[in-house]
C-alpha cells in the first residue's frame, strides 16, 4: 500500500503555522501516558485451518449499501484435527452456514457476535482433509463501526460512491480496500496474511458498467434483465487482504507484456491519456522481472483508479487500485517530474508489490517490512534505471529525510512485535527506514549478491509466507556472508548513527586523520563505509569499518588532501555533523560526483553570508547542474537582496526562465524573478504566460500580479478556462485578494476542488474576499466550505484558528443577518 495520509496532514500544520502560530501551539498535545496495548505481544495468529479456496457469488444494493453474498469456502484443518472453525466476518446478515457434500447443503450450528463466526463443523477433520461450508450473507459496510488510521482513513472494507446520484457529476463506483484485515467486511474468511487462496467470484452489476476484480475474467453473461454477471478466476493461491472488486463507468484501455494483459481502467474523461498516465507500466514490468530473475507472477495487470479512496493506492493480486491523484491531463502530466509528484513512483511501488506482498507476503504485521521496504526501496530503483543515478540519489535521499525528521521513529524496531494497533505498522520506520537499509544494504554485498539474494526468498518462499529472518537467509545464501549483525543492527533494534566528524593533518608525517565519534544513546552502530581521499587532484578510495563510538582512521598521505569525503557513497542512514571548510565544500561540488555531495554544499552555502566568496561560487555553479532538484535549490538559495548577487543572478535566472529543459526550473527562476518587483521582466512574465506548463503560467502570472495587480486580474480572466494545479491556485490567490462577486463561481468551485495545502495557503484571502462580496447567497457558499474545511482537519487542531477567521468574517459582514448567522453556526461546528 502507498500512503498519502501524513504528508496532508503536514500540510494542514504547516499552513495553519502561517495562519495562526498560538492555535497551532495549542495542538502539540502532551506526552500521552504508557499505552497497555504496547505491552502486548503480537504473535503470528496459529492457524488451526488454512484457507484453500474460496468461491464467491455476490451482487449489489446500491439503494441500501449492501452486497448479498453467497460463499462456497474451501478449508483444511492445519496440523491438527479439529471439529471447529472460526471466520471473520464484521458486521454482516447470517442467513445460512451449511457444510457442502456432494452437492448437499448440510445446517451448521454457530454462534457470531458481529466480528467472527465460531461454527461447530459436523464431524472431526483431519489435518489436510478438505472440507466446504456455504455462507449465506448480507454485507452492510456502511453500518459497520469501525475506526480508520493515520494510513487508512477508513476500514469499511467496501465502499459505495455516490450509489444514489446525488452529487451531480461524480460517477457511481463501488470498490473494495481490504489492507490490512477489512476484506472480512465482505466476505466471511480468515482474515490473516499468513493464510492464502485460491479465488472465483461471480459478481451480478448493472450492464451499463464494468468490473475488475483478480485474476482472469473467464467469462461475462447477460440476464437480461438489466444486469450482467462477470465470473473472474484467479488460479494462484493468494491472501485475503489482497483480493479486490470494483465497479463502476470505467473505459478500459489495454496494453500487454510477454502475452499477458496490462490494462489501465479510467473514468472516460481521462482514458484518452491512459497511456501518458500508465503507459511505462510494462517496461516497469519487464525491468522488475529481469532484476529479480522471477517473471512478473500473475496472469494479468490491471491498474484502475477510483474515487474517494481511503488510502494512496493499494497493490490487490494483479487489480492495483488508485486514488485518483494519479490521473491527469497530458498539460497536468507536464509538470510532474519523478521526485516532484506521487504518480510515478507509486505506480511501480505498487507493481513491486505483486512480488514483494503478493507472491511471497510478510507472515504477519509485524513483519510489514519484508512488504514495505521492498516496495519503497523500489521507487528508487526504478528512478535510477529510468532516470539515472542523481534521480534515484535524490528520491533515497527524500526517504532518509522523511525518517530522521520524524518525531518520535527513532525509538522503534523495524520489525515490531508490539505495537498499539496493526495499522500504526504503516509508517516511516517500515517505510522509508526500510527502505534505506536495503539500499545500503545493496551497497554493502553489491548488486550481484543482494539480487541473487531476492531472488532466492522469492523462489523459496512463492506464495506462500516471509518474515526478515527468511530474507537474513536468502541473503547469506547468496553472498556467503554472516548477516546476523546487521540485521541484529538494523532490524531488530531502533535509531541510526549520528556521527561528529572532524579532521587533523599531521604535516610532519604526512597524515590524515578523520576522527568520526557516534554520538546517539545506546550502542554504537557497525558501519562499513568508504572514504575518498583527493591528494593533488586525484581521488584515492578506502574501504573502512566504524565499529565504536569513537573511531580514529589514520592514512598516510602524499600532501595535504583537498578533500576528505567520509561516507563517499553516501550510503548511511545517520545523522551527521561534517565539519569542513569552505574551501573543501568548494572542491567537493566541483570534484566529488555524487547528488548529495553537491547538495550538501548548495546547503552549506545557503547557510552561508552573501559575502562568502566560495558559497557564492557553489550556487552560482548550482544554477547549472546537471540536475534539475539542484538548480532548484540553488535558485532558492540565492540572496538576491544583495546586489552583487543580484546582478550577477539575474541573467542567468532569465536564461534559466526561458530555456532549461525543466518546467519546475523554469517556474521557480520565474518566481525567484518576480520577488524582485523590476518592471524589466514584464516581457519576460508576458511570454511565459504562453507556455503549456501550468506551473511556469502560474509563476509568470504571480511575478505579473507583483507588478501591477490590476492588469493580473484581466490576465487571469483569460486564464481561467484552462487553468488546473498551480495556475488554479495562482488565479485563486489573485481573485481571492482582488476580485469582485463576478470572480466568485471561479473560486467556489476551485477552492472546493483544492487539497488541504490548496485550502490553507489562501484562507487568509478568501476570508477577506468573503468579507467584501455584494452577495449574501455568495457569502454564505463560502461560509459553508470553510465551515467544511474545519469539520474536515478538525482532528489536526485547525479549529481555534478557523474560528477567528469566521469572527473576522462576521465583522466585516455585520449588516448581512444572514451570514452572521451562518457564520454563528460554523462556529458552533467547530468547537
Ligand atoms: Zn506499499
């Protein structure tokens, strides 16, 4: 699964800061006390019967929310023999269970309290004797009370989308989320990762739609009655939290790998860009196969996206579903660049999935990691084949970050036996530190080993099971090398390195010195890294081990080194504190070939005074690497208030404005540009608003708006037909701060349509446009959606200062009774 949940959540905190720094500081909440579920040991669930095959037949109430299901279960008993089976199922009807024999329906006795059924079996099986049981069942998801998470917002398990049309507009779906134990919200099954299946479901829809479910559709009939009944068959054992059904007005568009389908499912608006949104998907299919020496498994791909999903995206067996983020016009699509958007990389995270979740699965939640870290760590992989090492530097890069910024991740095991909830798993321990220790551990037994490894697990353990110690296996297999350390280090322990580096040249006897001290609480880490020593232009490189809290590495030299680059493959996941002079970060972003040997000296000479000779050459240099996320971040750190800089900047901002390769390039020089205010660019603003890129539009239209406020809205007036992402945003800001009632319906509909970051970043403005609108009607649409806005980040703590934007609303319309009272009501639902 792909979770987009946090970083909206940062967003709404980062936004509400710029609104209103007290009512965030009332959010941080104290330190909660010691959790008794934290205290429990969260074993692998004993199986006492294995799923083997599960056969199911359903069709859909879209008036009521339910699905009537009829279930033929196959089962075994495990290892002992046994006359009883317990079966989640949440909140459902029970019709009938009955034991299947020779076509006979035999009644079962059981008992069900709305979360599992414990039904007595009519007579002692043995271990591995088959036997059937026919569930008769109503589903009644939206009755069901279950809690969503942080990753999860909800667990319903299978949702309905605008069943009775109601909102005008939003087509009528139905889709299904199982991860991590909801697909017992629609079928009766064990609902555990270590079990596996087998799989038919026949599912009854209206004719006018399309289903997608696992596996193959074998076969599709008419009733003639309004309805048809598609039978899908998936062949290959799998586990209930990966099956998957959807239903809905999809246009399907259909690609192929070796002979098997690949097929994008889309709303018929977007279907005419199926393949600039998933078009790369075989080749992704095709590298993944190769680089794992195992062909992509399942008989079929199929990706289709919904809406309203609960999640990011979610890897069911060969049916990956999408949250509609994905989607995006050919304009949209221009703008996204593999680091800069969540499309791509989610698209082969999820792919990497079907090997890694799907083909083999983590045994239990615990164990998430043998899932997640594989499926993060692909990103990067991917980003590196397709588009090149600084790519995939940058995205590992982002993951690191992501995991040593977060507050309290430090503190936990990768694998985890005890958690509060099963759902707390989903987080960036699991996730992007998962990721990074593959990536160093790649590094560390290099790609040869480390794949022959993978494809070792996969082969041993194929469909069926995996926890970390049968990868620690696979990996010693490969590479002949005792990995217990490591895995001891970085698995079954928290935190990292957090490393002091300093340095001593001894002239006398021609030695460096690197004195490298661990500074965190606990043990010290065992880190073998390598160190790049440049001596009169030429680099040496030596393999060392860190293996105390504090090491001294000593090599003899030639001269006096230039540099000395710890670390040189920048491969630790560590915090560290590198103390080098100006002169060698200087040298190191003109010698040393890495992305984050370049980005550590963009970032240090961001740091620096405008008067600092060498930081000044780093940025100015910078603004012409070969990356584009470097020369975004040396255009933001130019001091462009000192006129040295200023003057020596501005050419090149120009040039970078109207010709790098890159649109986000582009805009960020345009609207390093427009914070200059120089009338100079107005021709400049003017031509780029000619450009197919929303993001370099929205840039050139805010440097314009800068410079004369007025003209900007006539500018955005013409805009506003074809105008998505930052553009929307840019003309939102403008009308926001200068329209008049006539300029309303365009910002009701895109404030609506914006996320969390689109809402707070121009609530200040909106407020303020609410204020002065000439019409109450007006008024009152915009009291509402920020009544919504508030009610829907209420749990992130925006209430308080909502509020006072709703009593700076009702001064300013204190004549209108009307939206006073509304405004009243807001406030009511916010506190
Ligand atoms: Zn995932």
């Amino acid at each position: 699964m792909l979770i987009n949940k946090p970083k909206a959540l940062l967003w709404v905190a980062l936004c509400m800061a710029a609104i209103n720094a007290p009512a965030l500081a009332q959010t941080t909440a104290p330190a909660p006390p010691e959790n008794p579920n934290l205290k429990i040991y969260r074993a692998t669930p004993e199986k006492i019967n294995d799923l083997v095959h599960t056969k199911l037949d359903v069709r859909f109430d879209y008036k009521k929310r339910f699905m009537y299901g009829k279930e033929w279960v196959t089962l075994k008993p495990h290892a002992y023999k046994t006359d009883s089976l317990r079966l989640d199922a949440k909140g459902m009807d029970i019709k009938t269970i009955a034991v299947v024999k020779a076509g006979k329906n035999t009644p079962l006795k059981f008992t069900y309290d709305s979360l599992s059924l414990n039904i007595k079996l009519d007579k002692v099986y043995n271990p591995g004797e088959n036997y059937i049981v026919y569930i008769d069942y109503t589903s009644k998801p939206d009755q069901l009370k279950v809690q969503g998470s942080m990753a999860i917002s909800d667990a319903k398990g299978l949702y309905f989308i605008n069943p009775d049309s109601t909102v005008k507009g939003k087509p009528v779906q139905i889709w299904t989320q199982g991860e991590t134990e909801s697909s017992s919200a629609w079928f009766p099954t064990i609902d555990k990762p270590s079990q596996k299946t087998t799989e038919e479901i026949y599912m009854t829809v209206p004719s006018k739609y399309v289903t997608l479910s696992n596996g193959k559709l074998v076969s599709q009939k008419s009733n003639g009655n309004g309805t048809r009944t598609d039978y899908w068959k998936m062949d290959l054992p799998h586990s209930p939290y990966l099956f998957m059904m959807a239903v809905g007005d999809f246009k399907i568009t259909k690609d192929v790998w070796k002979g098997k389908e690949v097929s994008y499912y889309l709303e018929p608006k977007y279907a005419p860009y199926a393949k600039n949104i998933f078009g790369y998907t075989p080749e992704v299919i095709e590298f993944y196969s190769k680089t794992l020496g195992v062909d992509y498994p399942w008989n079929k791909y199929a990706q289709i996206v919904v809406r309203d999903y609960v999640s990011g995206a979610m890897e069911n067996t060969s049916a990956t579903l999408h949250g509609d983020y994905v989607q995006g016009t050919p304009r949209q699509l221009l703008d996204r660049y593999y680091n800069t958007a969540q499309g791509e990389s989610t698209v082969v995270h999820e792919l990497f999935h079907q090997w890694f979740g799907d083909y083999v699965t983590a045994e239990s939640w615990s164990n998430l990691t043998v899932n997640e870290s594989f499926a993060d760590f692909s990103e990067t992989l991917w980003a590196e084949h397709k588009y090149g090492k600084d790519e995939g530097d940058a995205h590992i890069n982002g993951d690191r970050r992501s995991y040593l910024n977060a507050p309290d991740a430090a503190t936990k095991n990768l694998v985890r036996f005890y958690y509060n909830d099963k759902e707390d798993m989903f987080d960036v321990v699991t996730y992007q530190k998962g990721g990074s220790i593959l990536y160093m551990l790649r590094n560390y037994l290099g790609n040869e080993a480390f794949y022959k490894g993978l494809n070792i697990y996969l082969k041993t353990n194929a469909l069926k099971n995996g926890e970390a110690q049968q990868l620690r296996l696979a990996l010693e297999e490969a590479s002949g090398k005792d990995l217990n350390w490591f895995f001891n280090q970085w698995y079954y322990n928290a935190g990292h390195p957090i490393l002091n580096i300093t340095y001593g040249w001894d002239a006398a006897n021609k030695t460096q010195s690197v004195y490298v001290q661990q500074t965190q609480a606990g043990n010290a880490f065992t880190l073998p890294i390598a160190v790049d020593l440049y001596v009169g232009g030429k680099k040496t490189r030596q393999q060392v081990w860190l293996r105390t809290k504090s090491d001294t590495l000593t090599f003899k030299v030639a001269a006096k080194p230039e540099l000395v680059n710890v670390d040189a493959e920048k491969m630790l996941l560590a915090k560290k504190t590198d103390t080098k002079t100006g002169d060698e970060f200087a040298y190191q972003y003109a010698n040393a070939p890495l992305y984050l040997d370049r980005l550590e000296a963009v970032t240090w000479a961001r740091n620096q005074a405008s008067s600092d000779a060498n930081g000044r050459k780093i940025i100015v240099a910078a603004l012409k690497d070969k990356y584009y996320g470097i020369r975004i971040e040396a255009i933001k750190a130019l001091k462009l208030s000192n006129d040295d800089v200023r003057n020596a900047a501005q050419p090149i901002l120009v040039s970078m404005a109207q010709t790098d390769p890159n649109n986000l390039v582009k805009a960020a020089a345009l609207n390093a540009l427009g914070g200059l205010k120089a009338s100079g660019n107005t021709t400049l603003f003017k031509q780029a608003l000619g450009s197919q890129s929303y993001a370099v539009q929205s840039a050139a239209l805010n440097g314009l708006a800068a410079l004369d406020p007025a003209a900007s809205l006539t500018m955005a007036k013409g805009l506003e037909k074809d105008s998505e992402g930052d553009l929307s945003q840019s003309i939102l800001n403008i009308y926001a701060a200068n329209g008049t009632d006539a300029e309303w319906p365009y910002v009701n509909q895109k404030f609506e349509e914006a996320d969390a970051q689109g809402k707070f970043s121009v609530m200040r403005n909106y407020a303020a446009y609410i204020g002065r609108l000439q019409s109450s009607a007006y008024a009152l649409q915009g009291i509402e959606q920020i009544k919504a806005t508030g009610v829907r980040y209420k749990q992130y703590g925006v209430a308080p200062a909502l509020v006072t934007i709703l009593e700076g609303i009702k001064t300013q319309r204190a004549k209108d009774e009307a939206s006073v009272k509304a405004a009243d009501a807001a406030i009511a639902a916010l506190k």
